[in-house]
C-alpha cells in the first residue's frame, strides 16, 4: 500500500458552482459599493466589489483547493485561510478612516468594507442565504435607518450654531443679549466693530432645533437690528 493515499473524502467543487459563488459575492459586494459611492465616500463601488470577491475566492480556496494534499490519517482545516480575512480586512478599513480638526470621517465606510468582507466570505461558503439578507440589512442600515435615526436623534439634541447680529456703530447690544439669554444658553461672545455697524457674533446651545426660527425672528423685532443671520 502506498505511503500516501489521497483522501476520497476531500469535497471538490466544480467550476460552475465556483463562477456562480463568485458572481454572487461581486454583486453583492457591488450593491453596496454604490450606496458608498453616490454618498462620494473614501471606498467605492470597486473597492467594495474587489472586497467581496477577494474574500469568496479566499474562502473558496481554503476549503478546497488544498484537496490534492490530504494524506490518509490527516485532517485539512478549510477555515485556515478564510479565518485572516476578519483581521486583514481591519488595515484596509484603517485606511478609510479620515481625521478632519476634531472631527473623524469614514468609520461607516470602514464598517461597510468589513461587512462586505463577512458576506463575500458567505458566498464563498455557499451559505447564500447569510449573504443575502446580510446585504439587505446592511443597506437598511446604511439608507433609510441613517434617514430615521438623523429625525430622531435631532429631535433630542441640542441645537448649537453661530449667531450674527449687527446693530449701528455705538449701539449697546443689552436688548439684544437680554432677548438670547430667554431663549438660548451664549456659550461665547465677541463684539466687532466693522466701519458703520457693530457686529455681534454668539455661540449658542438650543434646546431645541425649533427655537433657531423663533429666536431669529424675536431678533428681528428688538430696536436698531440691522441683521439677524443663524449659521448652524
């Protein structure tokens, strides 16, 4: 008997089911690129396909394209290969992670390329039903969710922008910051004085989103305003 037997037992996988595996991972993959892409984000409808496809192919080759070397006696981990996708898709998604000043971009995008990693990793496996509904949920999240949440959310936050008020040169600003303070919290003050006008410019934390219309056109009305403006 020879030494080495090869394993009868190996699944093998037949070019037909490994196109239509790779096809579904690439529109998959794509739908959600798109969304990416029509929101002008870092990572787009390439990036997100390339992703997918990627991780199917990796998922497809590590539990079968090692088949010829099973040796009687021995066992073949299909998920060796498939199970570095989850850590090595974490530098690509860093890359689509932007800091701007203080503020921080591209986590979602960053999330989303992680996600199409896990669905072309589904499609690979042939656990199309995952991959589906993932792909579903994930648009969900990505669409009308981010819509809902953006309505709520704002209906409970505190409204914060920049008030600019001009009165003429000389005029006392008193009524002016006495109408703010009923309505808003100033957060901080400057006064300039620009040729004819006194310009005022406030920081100001609502309570609600509403009251910016309300302050404004109580503004309008105090005596000697020349110009109310609200910049959020």
């Amino acid at each position: 008997m020879p030494a080495l037997l090869l394993a009868t037992s190996v699944p093998s996988l037949d070019w037909p089911e490994v196109l239509g595996r790779l096809a579904l991972a690439a529109v998959l993959g794509a739908v959600l690129g798109l969304e990416r892409e029509l929101r002008e984000r870092e990572a787009g409808l390439r990036t997100h396909l390339l992703v997918s496809v990627g991780s199917a192919l990796f998922t497809i080759v590590s539990a079968y394209g090692f088949r010829e070397f099973a040796v009687a006696g021995t066992s073949v981990d299909p998920t060796r290969i498939a199970a570095q996708i989850v850590t090595g898709i974490g530098f690509l998604g860093a890359g689509a992670i932007i800091r701007q000043g203080l503020a921080i971009r591209g986590l979602t995008t960053a999330a989303t390329l992680w996600v199409v990693a896990a669905i072309g990793l589904a499609s690979g496996a042939g656990y199309y039903s995952a991959a589906v509904i993932t792909t579903g949920v994930a648009l969900a999240a990505l669409w009308p969710l981010r819509a809902l949440a953006y309505r709520v959310v704002n209906r409970f936050r505190d409204a914060t922008g920049l008030l600019l008020v001009q009165l003429p040169a000389g005029q006392s600003p008193a009524a002016v910051i006495d109408t703010i303070e009923s309505e808003a919290r100033i957060e901080t003050i400057e006064i300039r004085q620009e040729g004819d006008r006194r310009t005022l410019e406030l920081a100001l934390e609502l309570s609600r989103p509403e009251q910016t219309t309300e302050l404004v056109t109580k503004l309008a009305d105090v005596e000697h305003v020349v110009e109310v403006r609200w910049d959020d």
